[in-house]
C-alpha cells in the first residue's frame, strides 16, 4: 500500500492525536486502485501462457492455440482461435490503464514521512505479518521441496553440469533480452510521455498491447518473422523481447516519475543542448530503472517458455525447455535440480531488479543540505 | 510542440525590449495563473515581481524560460518571437539562466560539474574557475550536493545559471527558508554577478524587502494579473 508522503504529514497533524484513527487511513491513503492495479499483471500473464497449466492437464485457451499450431501449421487458424484471449488480455489491460498508471507514481527516497512513526491499527499489523508469511511460504514451500527432490547438493550440481550448454544458452538469451528490453522500455516511457510529462493513456494503452498477446502466437508470429530476418541463435531473445517490454516500459516510467521533475527541468534550461541534458541527466537519474527494467526481464525471460518453443533454433534449447522436456520423461530429480538452478538464477536478478529499483528512489531525489 | 508558426510581423516590442510578454494567459485546469499578462524589459534592467503564494510568478517565470505553453498570448525574446499558443521556442535555445525556487542540483554532479555543465568550447575550463571564485565556490569545488550546507546549494545553483553569461537571468524566490545574513550575502552576490555579466534580471519574490537591494523596477502579480510600479 502506498502512502501518500506528502500529505500524511499533515493529516496526522490534524488529527492531533499520536494514536492511528481510521478517518486519517481513509485521509491520506492512495486509492485503492493502486494495489488493485498490482493485479493487472498476473492476470494478463494468466491468461497468455500454458506452460504450468499443461502439466495439470488444464486445457487453456494459449494451450489450444500452441495445439491448433502443432497440428495444422496453420496461423491463421491459430490467430482466430487466439482471438478471445487476445481480446480478454486487451480488455484488461485497457481497463487497467488508469490504474497501472497511479502505480507508477512511486515516492521517491527523501520524500519520507515526517514526523514520529505511524501508529497502524492491530489489524493491519496482522494483515501484514500473514502477507509476509504468506510470501515467505512461496518461496520456501517450492524450495524445501525441489531440496528434498534432489537428495544432495552433489546431485544438484550433476544436474547443472549436465545442462551446462543449456544453462550458457539461456543465459545469452535472458542477458540480450534483458538488454533490448531496456532499451524499448526507455524509448516506450520517453513517447509516452513526450509531451506533458505525464504519460499519456493512449500511448501507454498501445505500449502494453503485446502484454495482451498468448505466447504462443508470439512464437507463430515470430517464426515468420525469422524467415526473412535469421537472427541465428539469437531468434529466443526475440519473443522475450516482444512479449517483456511493456514490462520495462512500466518500470523504465516509474523511475521517470519518480525524478524530481525540477532536476530535468534545470538540465533542460542550462544545457547547451538537448542531448547533454538527456545524456548526462536524464539518462543517469533513470539509470537505475533501466538496470531494474533489464534485470526483470532477464528473469522473467528465463522462464519463458510458450513462445520460445516454437523459435528456438535446431539443436539448441533454454534451461525451461530443457526442464519441459524432463517433466515429460518423469525425471524428477534432475527436473528439480534444474528448477533450483533456474530459480536461484532468476532470484538473484529479482532481487538485483528491486535494489537496482530501490538505489533508483535515491538517485531520482535531488541532493539535500548534507549539513 | 508542433511547427514554428508564421507570424505576422506585427512590431510587437517596445525598443530594447530583451523580454515582451503580450496578453500571456495561462490555465491550469479551471484555474487561471496568469491572466492576459503584457510586460516588456529592457536589457541590462532588473525587473522584481513580488505578489502572495499563487499568484502566478512561478508560472510567469516559467512562461519565459520556456517550461510551459500559454494558453493565449505570445513571449517574445530580442526580436524573435519565442512562445505561442501550440508552438515554444526549446529553452535551451532562449539564452536563459535559471534559478528555481529549490536548487535543484544534480544529486550525480560535483559543484565544479555542475558549473561546466552549461559551457561548451576551450575555454569552459578558465570560466568554470572564474565563477566558482566569484561564488566562493573554489573549495567545494569536488564536493556533491549532498555534502553541501543549504547556502552553499543556493550559491552552486546561481553559479550554475550564471556560469555560460546568460543574457537573461530567471529567478524565481532564490533566497527562500535562509536566515537573514545568509540572504544579505546571496544578495549582494546576486546584484554584483548580474553586473558583472550584463544580463537581464527578473527576479521573484514574495519578500518586500528584497527588491530594495537589487534596484530596478517592481512589478506587482495578484490573481495572475500584473501592475507595474
């Protein structure tokens, strides 16, 4: 839950008591559609992937698509049995823009709340503990059972080794996805908001379309493109690209907004050109968010499956197909083994992400008095 | 902010007028800034702005320097026309220096970077020394921002807009939250450093007492309508 900073302040001023009252929550708080909006994301990734939901043998509308593909050859037919997806992931996102918008409006480090520390009642306390167990169980849950799985570190790591080729493959792939995804998340935030500062809906609306797209008509889509344009061993980087970059839009314009406008607004008066104050200011204060923009994606591009199966080229496989294939075959200790694996690597660029994200709230403040 | 439009060719300008503002209106949502403002200063002059809080300085400021579109109106800079309704000449083609209400120093750029920030050519080096000796600014030369007190801010900040000669000087309440000594010097900093360039100041404040150090007419900004003294 975000706070308004600015205004919390005051508000607790005027409530003149030391004690939380539910008439200062109601006050001061963002409107719920900022943690409503949180939902977007998930539900749109739902509804565009059918890895996990395969193995459970749970036939959703990307899997058909994937099927209708394998069994016909056929993109035409594959594109009109996308359709509802595609409009269902097109309606959330568009019912969703104003909202993804307020959450992009992050405070930034020294915009702190003032004053004593809040008092929050008992029940948000508590709320926040299960939430935080709840994370907790997540991470640790899956975890313990992958450990177990694999028996020993020993096996953990013949398992890596035996996927050496796999894990370097991905590796290239998520680094150069990564990469390409920082770079059309900052060209994406700098058109939508090239006028007025604030992101226009419109363009944003249009820069989290491919969100909407299943995985696997990524994947189709994208094999034709390979036809004319042999991208080689690079061709999976290619669909992370297209399916990830409104990712690194959203978090490339939160850092954006989250820099002290008046900052860009100096470089903008006081350089001799427009590019050294985009060069040497803007770039810099967005900084941060460009690296959490890459790291994400690389993530998330480590796991990406649906639409990297149809592209990768022969004789080359990522780490989740490698996985995919495992689970098929009924080999359990080396599928858990590689999870592992595939898990540490994509938590280590999450956490990097949040603290490339973090480290960006205290570049985007502009310097106070030191003494 | 789309194509330069053609313009008439009207004399709008008085002689000598370095800045002409012509019925400049500007609205934020139903709220009106600055309303049908019309203002010439001449080069080398000063000219102070005082009114309350919401008055509409900022925005003035703003208009001049390029920062906001008007609504209505036209800003003139010398003999070219500079802002209208849908087209804004960049603001880093207008040869403004600007000191805004906050010092806005970059948090990544040392005092000296902040200097040279604005100066392009040979001899940038011998004129970044030159200010940061006009400002006292040589022995925080290396220092960040952070690192420096709120004085030494406001003097890194009025260093930098001073530092590529601007031929107009912006500032918009640059003396704010100081104590009284502090003021007194940043003022008579001010007033030596505008000479010493010849530019043109338009200063704005909501502190009477200020425009009595720096000379120069004073104009009075209420409900974003101006009344020249």
């Amino acid at each position: 839950m975000h706070l308004q900073t600015r205004i919390q302040p005051a508000a607790r001023d005027r409530e003149a008591c030391p004690r939380f009252s539910h008439t200062l929550l109601d006050g001061t708080r963002r409107p719920p559609e900022r943690s409503w909006s949180q939902l977007h994301s998930p539900v749109v990734l739902s509804l565009t992937e059918h890895s996990v939901a395969s193995f459970y043998s749970v036939n959703t509308s990307a899997m058909e698509v994937f099927a209708e593909y394998s069994a016909s050859s056929s993109e035409t037919a594959a594109l009109f049995l996308a359709l509802p997806t595609l409009a269902a992931s097109a309606l959330a996102i568009l019912a969703a823009q104003g909202l993804v918008l307020g959450a992009t409006e992050t405070p930034s480090h020294g915009e702190g709340i003032g004053g004593g520390p809040f008092a929050w009642p008992g029940w948000v306390s508590v709320g926040a503990s299960m939430a935080a167990a709840v994370a907790i169980m997540q991470v640790a849950v899956p975890l313990a059972v992958l450990c177990r799985t694999v028996g020993s570190p020993a096996a953990v790591w013949s398992t890596v080794i035996a996927a050496t080729a796999e894990i370097r493959f991905t590796t290239a792939t998520a680094l150069a996805a990564g990469v390409a995804c920082a770079v059309l998340g900052l060209l994406g935030a700098e058109c939508a908001t090239r006028r007025e500062g604030d992101p226009s809906r419109g363009r944003l609306c249009l820069l989290m379309l491919p969100l909407a797209l299943p995985a696997p008509l990524v994947g189709i889509g994208l094999i034709g493109v390979g036809r004319w344009l042999p991208l080689g061993d690079w061709m999976p980087a290619l669909p992370a690209t297209v399916r990830f970059a409104p990712v690194a839009t959203l978090t490339v314009l939160a850092q954006m907004r989250r820099v002290d406008r008046r900052l860009l607004e100096a470089a903008t008066v006081t350089a001799p050109s427009r590019l050294r104050a985009w060069v040497r200011v803007k770039l810099v204060l967005v900084g941060p968010g460009l690296l959490a923009a890459a790291l994400a994606c690389m993530a998330l591009t480590t796991a990406e499956l649906g639409a990297t199966l149809l592209v990768a080229p022969p004789g080359k496989a990522t780490l989740a197909m490698r996985t995919y294939n495992y689970l098929h075959y009924g080999a359990t200790d080396q599928v858990a083994g590689l999870c592992l694996a595939a898990a540490c690597a994509a938590g280590a660029a999450g956490v990097a992400a949040a603290w490339a994200f973090v480290r960006g709230g205290r570049a985007a403040a502009s310097g106070r008095p030191g003494h | 902010m789309g194509l330069r439009p053609r313009w008439s060719g009207r004399r709008l300008r008085e002689a000598g007028a370095l800045i002409s503002l012509r019925c400049v209106s500007k609205r934020y949502g139903g709220v009106s800034a600055v309303e049908q403002v019309s203002l010439d200063v001449k080069a080398s002059s000063t000219l102070c702005i005082v009114g309350p809080s919401g008055s509409g300085k900022t925005t003035l400021l703003r208009l001049i320097a390029g920062l906001e579109e008007p609504d209505a109106g036209e800003v003139w800079l010398d003999d070219q026309p500079a802002s209208t309704e849908g087209w804004v000449l960049a603001p880093h083609k207008r040869s403004i220096g600007y000191v805004f209400q906050e010092p806005a120093l970059w948090p990544h750029l040392t005092v000296a970077e902040h200097v040279r920030f604005g100066l392009r050519g040979p001899g940038s080096g011998s004129r970044v020394r030159e200010v940061l000796r006009q400002t006292a600014l040589e022995p925080l030369a290396h220092r960040y921002p952070g690192q420096l007190s709120g004085g030494e801010q406001r003097r890194a900040a009025l260093a930098r807009a001073l530092a590529p000669k601007p031929r107009r000087l912006l500032m918009d309440e640059p003396l704010t939250n100081l104590d009284p000594a502090l003021k007194a010097e940043l003022l008579e900093l001010i007033v030596a450093t505008r000479a010493e360039i010849d530019a043109t100041l338009v200063y704005v404040t909501h502190d009477a007492l200020e425009p009595e150090t720096l000379g120069g007419r004073v104009a009075s900004l209420r409900g974003g309508r101006l009344e020249v003294g």
